[in-house]
C-alpha cells in the first residue's frame, strides 16, 4: 500500500549525476528537467514526490550519467488516509 495523496501514490526519488566535465549545472535544475520528464510516465504528477535527494558526483568524461532511483512509499498501517 502506498501513501495516497489526491493523485496517488508518494514518491522518493534520488538522482546522482555524473557530469562529463567540471561546467557549472545547478542540481536543482537538473532535478526539476528529471521530474518533469517523469511526469505522466512514472507518476501523475512531480508533486507526488515528497522526498528528493540529488547529488553531484566527480566528472567522468568517459562515462557521463544521470542515475534515478524511484521508490514507491508505503504508509505506516495506523496512518490513515
């Protein structure tokens, strides 16, 4: 059972980028083109995520990288919705 929200089920998301070089790319940006790419496909809708966490690895030029990983989130049994 997931947490339900009007729209569904909730979401925890972690993204790790591997950027091909050391150019400047805000995470935050990087996350909202990743969870508005999602949208549709993997959920309704972004807002269903409630727990984001991004990160920044070392550049690799040979082996450049976005890595998502998507939870679904299960409700605590006495939680109710």
């Amino acid at each position: 059972m997931c947490i339900r929200d009007s729209t569904g089920c909730s979401y925890a998301v972690r993204i790790a980028v591997t950027p091909p070089d050391r150019r400047r790319a805000d995470v935050d940006n990087i996350a909202k083109a990743v969870l508005d790419a999602c949208n549709g496909t993997v959920w309704v809708d972004d807002s269903q995520v409630v727990q984001l966490e991004v990160f920044r690895c070392a550049p690799d030029a040979a082996h450049p990288s976005v890595v998502v990983t998507v939870r679904a989130l299960v409700a605590d049994p006495g939680w109710t919705t």
